[in-house]
C-alpha cells in the first residue's frame, strides 16, 4: 500500500497562481508533448484522491476526461458530481485515515493523493509515502503554496532526480519512517 503525490510546482512553491491558474505550467516548450512520465505513474495508481477545488479545476479543462482510475473527490461541501461526471467521479468524506481505509478495503491499496490542501491534509497525518515533484523555472511570487505548517517534521529520502526539456526538475522522494 502506498499514498503517492505527483504534482508540479514554481520554483518558489506553488501549485497554482494567485488566481488558482495554472497557465505557467505550460511556459516551458514541450515539442514532443511528453507527458513527462505521467502515464507510467498512472500505471502505479488504483484510484485518485483529490480536493474539491482539483476536481473543479479538472472539471474546467477542454477536452476528455483525463483519468482511467476511480476519481474520489474528499470534499465536506459538494453534496453531488455534476451531472455527468457520475461514472468518473465519487465522493468522499472523512479524515485522511478515514479516507484510506474505506479506499483499501474496496482493493484500492495505492492511491495518488492530488490536490494543494488535500495534500497537505495527508501529510498533517503522515499518510504521503512517495512524492514526485517537478519544478518549473519560474517565480509566481504568490499562489496556492503546496506545503503548509506541520504539527511535526517528515522526512524523505531523495530517490533520483531528472532534468527534463533542459529546464524542468523532476525529483522523486520516500518518506523515510523510523
């Protein structure tokens, strides 16, 4: 079982602008439209469990539905999936343990956990075992920061690290339990 992030910040920290955009993920020329590895974590994952403003997010972009995994969306103010997206999306609520362990009974063992404040939520109760970080060369200054205040430090240890289009820095971390 394991809980896994995979997710692109600035170099100053933040998943998403002061608006909530993410334009600037895009600032980089990406010829080849690689998917950076996202396809092969995807293969990783049983299910995702992202925030309402994610799913909001998601629900906003052009296109098809991005995900072949059972969507959970933990959220205590959405009452329903938009109409829809009820064959693509859940609800849950509950704490994070909550969440994980309705999940992992139905088989779901390893989830990929999206989403600024569900994140932080997660790791606030030591439930992140994996990170992949991607850092885009650029400052935004302010935005939707993805780390928050800790009750107490975690520590990860640094698995490997890739320079991608000569620009992007994708690193990949374990948390390392004592």
């Amino acid at each position: 079982m394991s809980n896994r992030v995979y997710i692109a910040t600035s170099l100053d920290g933040f998943i998403a602008d002061k608006n909530g955009g993410l334009d600037w993920l895009h600032s980089i020329p990406n010829p080849d439209g690689s998917d950076f590895g996202f396809a092969d974590f995807m293969e990783t994952v049983d299910a995702l469990v992202m925030g309402r403003n994610t799913f909001e997010t998601v629900l906003s972009f052009d296109g098809d539905w991005p995900y072949s995994k059972p969507v959970y969306v933990a959220s205590n103010s959405l009452e329903v999936v938009p109409a829809g997206f009820d064959d693509k999306a859940s609800l849950i609520q509950g704490t994070p343990e909550e969440i994980i362990s309705v999940l992992n009974a139905r088989g779901l063992k390893n989830l990929y956990i999206d989403g600024g404040a569900t994140i932080q939520q997660f790791l606030q109760y030591d439930l992140i075992d994996e990170m992949t970080i991607t850092t885009v060369p650029i400052l935004l200054g302010e935005g939707i920061p993805l780390f928050a205040r800790l009750e107490q430090s975690l520590t990860f240890e640094h698995q490997k690290t890739e320079v991608l289009l000569g620009s992007l820095v994708k690193s990949h971390y374990r948390r390392v339990r004592v």
